[in-house]
C-alpha cells in the first residue's frame, strides 16, 4: 500500500500500520518533492516519480494520506485516483468512534467521534482530537491535535482547526476557514479566512 507523504505525518502513519500489523516491505512511500528520492523511512525507500507510483498502484491500488494539510490531501488524493488508486481511511488505536464500516477519512489515535456526525472524504482527525454529536466535517478538512468540536458544529470543505481549538456547539465555520491553536470559537465564520485568539477573531 502505498503512503503518499513523507513528512512528518507520513512517519506517524508508517507508525500507525505496522503497529496494525501491516508488514513495512508492503508499505511504499510517494513523494512529489523530488529531493526526498532514495531516502528511507523505516526501511522503506521514497518513490517521487509518477511511473513508478502507477506501477505500485497496479499492484496494490490502495493509498492513504500522509500529509496533513488540506490542500495536499485534495490534490494527491485527485491525481491517485485518476490512476486507479483507493483511498484507504486510516483508524488508529483506543478509538471511541460510531464508524464500525469502512471510511474515506483518517481517524488517528485516542480520538473520539460521536453519533449523528458526517465526515467527509479525505478528512484528517488528529490524535486525542473529539468530535461531539451531531457535527458535519466537509470535504478534506483538518482537525488538529486535541481539538473539540462539540454538538451541532458545521465545518465546511478544506479547513484547518489548530491543535486544542475549541470550537463552541452550533458554530458554522464556512469553506477554507482556518481557526489557530488553542483559540475558542464562539461565532460564526462563512468566509474564507484565518481566525484566533480567545474569544476567535
């Protein structure tokens, strides 16, 4: 299976499956930084060209994201697929989650997801992170380390919630809304955009 991203949270996600039991021979590092060619992680050598890539994809079509921000996931998750890879949702290990099929989205580890919810394709839920009934994730969509979502939040395609923000029930964050670490949002934000601070501005 093949790892797209080898950064730091593509190490984590190495992590995370051979922790799984998934042998580290079968689990093949993807790169578009050409720099990274011939590195190692783990053992496994880093492959920046797309020839090779659609070669691994051939043999084993499932890939899973290793990388956190929203843009890459999307962008490598598009061109993947359009050379027949599947993307594999990740789920790590002490999980409270309603999810019991399945997913298109990563759930790392010590998170919790809660009933009623709807999480898009491609969305990370970083470790120790807590999603509260009822909230909707969009598409792509990040949510940092220790973050909480709690009831009845909306979070729209392509955001990023800082590690430990706190985002107050019924808040609607639009598309591309960014919110900072360890800021408390209390309002509404459609727009595109950066908020932080306590209470987010």
């Amino acid at each position: 299976m093949v790892i797209a991203g080898a950064g730091g949270h593509g190490q984590e996600v190495f992590q995370l499956l051979v922790n799984q039991g998934f042998e580290p021979e079968g689990l093949i590092f993807f790169d578009e930084d050409v720099t990274k060619k011939g590195r190692r992680i783990g053992g496994t050598e880093i492959i920046t060209d797309w020839d090779t890539l659609n070669k691994e994809i051939e043999k084993d079509p499932r890939f899973c994201l290793g990388v956190g921000n929203p843009e890459s996931r999307q962008n490598l998750t598009q061109k993947i697929e359009n050379l027949g890879g599947r993307l594999f949702g990740l789920k790590g290990s002490f999980l409270d989650s309603f999810y019991n099929v399945p997913v298109e989205f990563d759930q790392m580890s010590f998170t919790f997801i809660g009933p009623s919810t709807k999480i898009g394709k491609g969305v990370l839920i970083n470790t120790r992170a807590n999603v509260h009934h009822g909230v909707e994730i969009g598409d792509f969509s990040e949510i940092g380390p220790g973050a909480l979502l709690l009831g009845e939040v909306k979070i729209g395609n392509m955001c990023r919630i800082g590690a430990g923000a706190i985002v107050l029930p019924g808040v609607i964050l639009g598309n591309r809304v960014i919110v900072g670490a360890g800021a408390v949002v209390t309002k509404n934000r459609i727009t595109q955009g950066t908020i932080k601070g306590i209470p987010a501005k």
